[in-house]
C-alpha cells in the first residue's frame, strides 16, 4: 500500500503540471464561503477529481476544487470545498489537502467556517477570530504511525492558532471598522444539528461557536509546522432556551451576507504576511 508521503508526492506533482507557481497562503473556504475564491487573480483551477488520492467533496455549496494564484501581491492557492467526517471520509482523507498545500510551499493555513453561535454575546452574521478549538470529534487525524518527514510524533498544541495573525487579524478588522469577536471553536461530527441540551453541553465545557470542520485541518496544520488562522461566519445562533429551527438555505444566505467583511479582512491579512 502507497504511503501517506508517496501519496503527497503524486498529488503534488500532479498538481506542478498544470501549475507552476510557489505559494505561500493556503485558504480553506467553508460552507456559503466559495466566492471567496473570485479575488485570486492569474488563476488556474484544478478539479479535485483531477488530483491523485483526493477524495470527492459532497458537501452543499462546495465546488470542489483549487484555485491557484495571486491574492493580495502573494501567491496563494484556495480550497473551494473542504471535507467533512459527515461525508463518511477518514480524518487522514479530510487533511489529506492541507498535507499537499504544505507540500506545494504554503506556511500559512487560514481556515473558514460557518458555525453555529452559542455565546450569548454573539450575533448572526459576525465573523469569530478563532483563538482555540476543542476537538469533539471522536478521532484524530494524527492518530496511526508518524511519518517525521510529515511532522513530529507529539506536536504541542498550546498554541495552535498563531498568536501574531491573531493580533495582525484584530488589528486590520479595527482599521477596517469590521466588528470580530474572538473565542473558542468546537468541533463535532455532524451531519444533524445540536439538541437542547447538547447546545447547553457545549457552553457549559466553555465554546463560543459549533461547527463540523476545521479542528482536523488545524492540528495537521500545526503537525506540518505551519502557521494557522482561523475565521468562524456565525450563521444560526444556538442559545438553548431561545432555539428556533434552521435551514440550509438561511444558513448560506448568512454566510454570503458576511462574506465581504471577511474578503476585506483576509484580503488584507494575506497582504500583510
């Protein structure tokens, strides 16, 4: 059986015949975020299905592809669709793109989200500054043997999302009058939404926001010494005793209100790195 490294190798290959350039930013476009991608100028896009060992993304509003180019006088490549432990894919599967964007050059990893907002103090339509994550999944995309050409056995997680794109990322939302707030990202599996008590759970063990992504991306990230931000869209808020229903619909239409705000700050962050 080819090995997770060989497996980069040819993904990253693959990818170096259609596009040559040396990127620095890798972004990870959540749910109702894709357009996004519409700000990478001198781009190529590549087709996942059209990249050795990639898997298929089924997620709505999820294209499925990268798109190669320049953001901000930097080169970057961008995820349109990431992958989620609700598709039925492994946690290597869902890291397996971030393991090539390292592989491509990248040393920055910002990942986007929507999410549901359990802080009382948050309101629909805010972006979150992710300043740490709890991990509910169940799973661990570390788990297994380590290559040490990938990353180190035990990697410290004390600071998983970089301190000094935390500081740059308040700054420039100040500078640019962009309302953030910051706090603690959750992870859990999905596909349903939370009950009740699950919602009062999850405030009680101290996260500010829930979503179905992004905790996987970020420890691999830290594993492939890279730098992490993340950028969490609340679409839905979560508050036990005031809990409405929600559909995917309203979900995307939030996260395409918010998507400006959160071009104009990452426009600006990759500008700046």
């Amino acid at each position: 059986m080819i090995s997770l490294y060989d497996q980069i190798q040819e993904a990253t290959a693959a990818i170096r015949l259609r596009w040559d350039g040396k990127p620095i930013v890798g972004i990870i476009l959540g749910t109702g975020l894709g357009h996004f991608a519409d700000e990478i100028s001198d781009r190529t896009e590549i087709r996942y299905e059209e990249i050795p060992h990639f898997p298929r993304s089924t997620a709505p509003s999820h294209k499925g592809q990268f798109v190669c180019g320049t953001l901000g006088g930097k080169t970057v490549v961008a995820m349109e669709g990431r992958f989620h432990a609700y598709e039925g894919y492994t946690m290597q599967q869902i890291t397996f793109p971030v393991r090539v964007l390292k592989a491509l050059g990248c040393e920055v990893l910002i990942a986007t989200n929507a999410c549901g907002g359990m802080n009382p103090q948050y309101s629909r339509g805010d972006i979150m500054l992710i300043e740490d994550h709890i991990n509910l999944l169940g799973d661990n995309p570390l788990i297994g043997p380590n290559d040490d050409r990938l990353g180190e056995r035990f990697p410290d997680m004390c600071f998983a999302y970089d301190r000094t794109l935390l500081a740059l990322g308040r700054q420039i939302a100040l500078e640019q009058k962009i309302a953030v707030q910051q706090g603690v990202y959750i992870a859990v599996t999905g596909p349903n939404l939370e009950t009740r008590a699950e919602y009062r759970f999850l405030q009680t063990i101290g996260a500010d926001v829930v979503g179905m992504s992004t905790v996987p991306e970020v420890i691999v990230g830290v594993h492939s010494k890279m730098r992490n931000f993340g950028l969490s869209v609340v679409t839905d808020l979560c508050q036990p005793d005031a809990l409405q229903p929600v559909s995917l619909p309203e979900i995307l239409e939030v996260a395409g209100e918010a998507e400006p705000r959160l071009r104009a700050l990452v426009r600006e962050l990759v500008t700046r790195i």
